[in-house]
C-alpha cells in the first residue's frame, strides 16, 4: 500500500519518541511526510509545585525539538488535561479535525488496551487516546455525518484512512516488526530532546537497546538488530 503521509496522535510529549521514533525516522528518510498530534502539553510533570503553564512551554519546545531531529515539521498540540484525558466525543472531534486537515494514509497511535506485560506504558491517558484515535480514524473522519461542523462551518471534507498503526498493544497483537537499528541513534537523540525528562536518565540508551533488542529477537531480526513493533490493521475503502 502506497503511503505519502502519516499522523502520530499520542497523549503527551516524549510518547513518539520512546514508543515509535525510530519507525518515525525510517518514514521520513523515506520521503513520507510525517505530522504529530499532541492531545495534552505535557503540564503535568516536574516536582510538586512546578509552574503548569511553563511546565507545558518546555515540554512543547523539547518535543518539537525532539520531532526535528526525526524529520518531522508539523506539530500539533491540544489542550486536554494531561493526567486526566478521557475518550470523549470533544476528544474525538478533535482528533477528526487534525485528521481531515492533514489527510494522512496511516495514521499511528497508542492502544486503547492496558498491555499486562508492561503496565507501567499503558498510561491512562495512552489508552483514552488511543480509544479516540481509533474512533476518530473509523468512522468519524470519513464519516460527512460525524461532526458536521467539521464539514458545514470548516470546510473539512471527510478523509479516509488507509492503514491504523497501534503501539505497546497486548503482546499477542503486534503484527509487525520495524528495523530500526539504523536510525536507533536518532531515536536516542530525539529522545534527548526531552530533557526535563529524560535529563538524569545515564543509562537511556543501554535500557532502550535492550528493550528493543528483546522485540528485534520476538520477530527474527536476528542478533545485534533492534525492532520497534506495531498492531496493523488494513481500514476498508
């Protein structure tokens, strides 16, 4: 299936780059033109007592730091309350806007399944984006009906997307593997774009390559090769 652009919708700032960023720059260096949706400004991290206003400031600035080193330009952030999003139908129109603007043949998110094996990542709000990107994908942003002011008041015609992407699904669900042992050192660079938090993390990249050494191994990769795995699933015209 031929693909010339993609969105990213993901709950906070930094969620791209740990989950995905080397796929993302696997797609870029393939000349897909790759746009992010952030749902939250990240305001909810930091000791107790930060400033949630310059908190957000911050976290913005790195992930789009973090997002050109990938290749990527185009970053969008909502404002829903990070640490307390919910798959709501604002969420979801939301989500189709982005969509419809950006018209994007794949699209990849967080899944709306907690993942037993690594809880720790099935982060409420990842999993209520992931429930409304999912929506949103099938059957808001191709649906005229869904939102109309989307259509009647904007102008937003109904996009139709192609491929669905999930990351951290369930460990029966992955269905394919990428190789990103070739842009894993741009993943890691991107990744310390997020200073505010990953700044005192020493042994980022010796955990990371473990971990995505261990999914390279899960799909035959072979040794030495690191994979970061996905939930495809094919949308009807």
């Amino acid at each position: 299936m031929s693909t010339g652009t993609a969105l990213v919708v993901t709950a906070h700032p930094d969620d791209v780059d740990f989950g995905a960023g080397g796929t993302v720059a696997r797609w870029t260096d393939a000349g897909i033109k790759v746009s992010y949706c952030v749902c939250t400004r990240g305001e909810a991290s930091g000791p107790a007592g930060a400033d949630r206003g310059a908190t957000a400031e911050r976290r913005m600035a790195e992930q789009r730091a973090a997002a050109a080193v990938l290749g990527v330009q185009d970053v969008t952030f909502l404002t829903h309350p990070d640490g307390a999003v919910v798959a709501s139908l604002q969420l979801r129109e939301d989500i189709s806007r982005v969509i419809r603007e950006v018209r994007p043949d794949r699209v990849l998110t967080w899944s709306p399944e907690i993942n037993w094996d690594r809880i720790v990542t099935s982060h409420p709000d990842h999993r209520a984006v992931g429930e409304a990107t999912v929506a949103a994908v099938y059957p808001d942003a191709r649906n005229p009906h869904a939102f109309p002011e989307l259509l009647d008041d904007e102008g937003l015609e109904p996009w139709s997307v192609q491929e669905l992407w999930i990351s951290d699904a369930p460990a029966h669900l992955p269905n394919h593997v990428v190789d990103v042992t070739d842009t894993f050192a741009r993943k890691i660079q991107a990744l310390r774009s997020h200073v505010s938090q990953v700044g005192a993390w020493a042994s980022l990249e010796d955990d990371l390559r473990a971990g995505f050494g261990a999914v390279a191994g899960k799909h035959g990769l072979g040794a030495g090769r690191l994979g970061e795995e996905f939930q495809v699933v094919t949308l009807p015209s």
